[in-house]
C-alpha cells in the first residue's frame, strides 16, 4: 500500500509540475462555465414562432394574433415553400402550421392538434405547444357548446372574445432556455474531461518512452500496483476538477444546474472513471506520444460531436440518435436532462448503471492490452 501511495503521490507531482496541465485540467472545464454563462446572459427571452396559415380565416387570424400579443412569443408569417428555409438559416425557431381545414374541423369537433416543426427539439417547442393546445381545448370546448352550428359557434365565439376575464399575472422565470444552455456546458464540461485524461495518459507513455515504465516492474513494484497508482492519481485530479467546476458555478457565478448538488457531482464522478478508463485505452493502444495525440483527436471530438456535447442532440437526424447510444456522453446527457425534468435519481441509475459499464469496460480492455505488452513478457 505505502508503494502505491509513493506512486500517486510521484504521478500528482508530475502532472501539476508543468503549468500547460493546470490549464488542461482546471481552466479549460472552468471556460464551460464561463461560456454556459455568456450564453444565459446574451440569450434573447422570446421565441421567434414561424405561422404557415393555410386556412386564412377569422380563427386562425385571430390565433395568430394572440400569440403574437404574448411576451415571450413574436410572430413572423412564412410560406409552406420557404419555412424550411428559415428554420436553417434560424429566421425562426419554430414553425406553426395551420392546415386549410382548420375552421370546418374545429366546428366539427374533429381537430386535434396543431403541426409544430422544429430543429431544436422540445427546448424550444414545449412552450408554443402547451398555448396552442390550451387555444384549440377551449375553440373545441365552444365547439361542443355549438352542437356543430356555424351561427351558434360564431355567436358564442364572438361573446368568448368580447368577455372582460380578470387575469393575475405573475412573472416566472423562463428556465427551459437555462436548462438547455446547462446542459449544454455540462456537454463541454465532459470534452475537457476526457482532454484532460488523454494528457493524463501521457504519464504512462513517457515512463514508456524512457523506460520508467519497464524498470519499475524490475523493482519489487507488480504491474496492478502501478495501474493502480496511475487510476487513483488521476482520481484525484478529477476530484479537483470537479470540486471546483461545482464551486465556481454555484457559488461564485451563481448557475443553477436544476439538479440536487450531490447527484451532479456523483454524476461527474461516474464520468471521471470512464475517462480514466478511456486514458488507459489510450496508452495501452499507443506506442508513442504523437500515437496518442491523434488516438484521442480522432476519438474524443467526432465522440462528443454525435453525443449531443456541442448542440442538442434533438437536432441530429433519428439515426444519428441512435448511433449516439453507443457512447457514455450520451447517457451521461440523458441522465441530465432526465433529471432536469423532474425525474427522482431512482429512475435515473438504468442510465447510470450504463455509464459505469463503460468505464468497467474501458478498464478491463486497458488492462488487459497493458498485460499483454511483448515488451513486458519476460518480467511478468
């Protein structure tokens, strides 16, 4: 035990030698914080609702405007041909489409629901969606009191819109934009973790370069006793990394992740074993430093990419999604954003549970190619 304290203790002192790893592994995940912040701050507080009107009558006229006359809504009018067009290039953020049949069926009691299209996911589209459900429930509920009769419905309809309601309004926070911009800086937060184990290997590949890594096991040091230093070496590293990402952001820039303190930083941690386990993969699959270098550029980017680190994952095409299933910043997301709508942890540890399968996954394959190095066949 005391040979591999004096291992973790050597690597700690190695690794915060070099002023270029604090940056790796304290300052780069703090700039997921800053960056989650500008966001928050820069954000704007309306939605941008795009209206296909297909029907063009006096109740989709009128729909159209009550949105409008809400705060957090403004209404921008777009043809069927070119609203595709303006949710690419983000005219809109979503787009309402009226069918013709609009007024006949709403008479009829037969409309259901409105066509909401949007490449940003239920971030964006929850809020226009529960309005316009509420705006058809109440022009069906007139509907049903109308027995189907055009003049009835339309007498009933116009005493609906001249009655003078008395409305208490009191202002809420918006948190569905700040759940997503969290979200997405905890998606940063995970890409400078699996950086900062890439670096972290490193320690393993220069003890492997200069033959450290070779005369160690001559010593009466065994082979788990130096992958055991190394996995709580860089334990520890996350730990502090974690430490104080969770300070900074809730104590000093005042973020609210939407999610009890303890669960994210067992959430975190679940992460830093399965980018420990990722930084053995690397070293053990890698020959040299520059090996190594590409292994994790060719890995951690394109990685996070499909996993829904850099946007949401909402916005990838279906199979896109499904592909995104393979990697463990998918489920660490889900984990998140389950939680953040309100889901217990219980309901959450499946998730988890596959996380730290990974990391348990990415440790015996490490380990494994670490045993069968041919340049250690004559000492072990």
């Amino acid at each position: 035990m005391k040979q591999v304290f004096l291992l973790t203790k050597s690597i700690l002192k190695r690794t915060f030698r070099k002023k270029s790893n604090i940056i790796t592994f304290i300052l780069l995940p703090l700039l997921a914080v800053f960056i989650a912040l500008f966001l928050n701050a820069s954000g704007t507080s309306y939605s941008k609702i795009g209206v296909v009107d297909l029907n063009k009558s006096y109740l989709s006229k009128d729909m159209i405007k009550s949105i409008d006359a809400k705060k957090n809504f403004v209404v921008i009018k777009v043809s069927k041909d070119d609203m595709n067009k303006k949710l690419l290039d983000k005219k809109v953020d979503c787009v309402v489409v009226i069918p013709e049949n609009f007024h006949k069926d709403i008479i009829d009691g037969k409309f259901k629901k409105l066509d909401i299209i949007s490449l940003r996911g239920e971030d964006i589209t929850s809020w226009i969606k529960n309005y316009l459900n509420y705006y058809v429930d109440t022009l069906n509920n007139i509907s049903v009191a109308s027995n189907k009769d055009v003049k009835v419905f339309k007498k009933l309809y116009d005493g609906f819109k001249k009655q003078n309601l008395k409305i208490n309004y009191k202002a809420i926070g918006d948190k569905t934009k700040s759940k997503s911009v969290t979200k997405q800086s905890i998606g940063l937060l995970l890409v400078f973790m699996l950086i900062a184990s890439s670096t972290a290997s490193s320690f393993i590949l220069k003890d492997k370069t200069n033959k450290t890594y070779y005369r160690i096991f001559c010593s009466n040091i065994s082979k788990s006793k130096y992958i055991i230093a190394n996995v709580i070496a860089n334990f520890i590293i996350f730990l502090i990394q974690i430490f104080v990402i969770l300070f900074m952001s809730l104590y000093v820039l005042k973020l609210n992740f939407y999610i009890d303190t303890k669960i994210m930083f067992i959430i975190l941690c679940s992460f830093g074993f399965v980018s420990i386990g990722f930084g053995i993969i690397i070293a053990a699959f890698s020959k040299s430093l520059n090996q190594s270098s590409y292994l994790s550029n060719i890995l951690i980017t394109p990685t996070c990419m499909l996993s829904g680190c850099f946007w949401p994952l909402d916005m990838m095409p279906n199979f896109m999604q499904k592909l995104a299933n393979i990697f463990p910043q998918t489920w660490i997301l889900k984990t998140i954003d389950s939680l953040q709508q309100g889901k217990s942890f219980n309901e959450v540890i499946s998730y988890l549970s596959i996380v730290i399968l990974f990391a348990v996954s990415f440790f015996i394959i490490g380990i494994l190619k670490l045993t069968k190095d041919e340049n250690l066949k004559s000492i072990f």
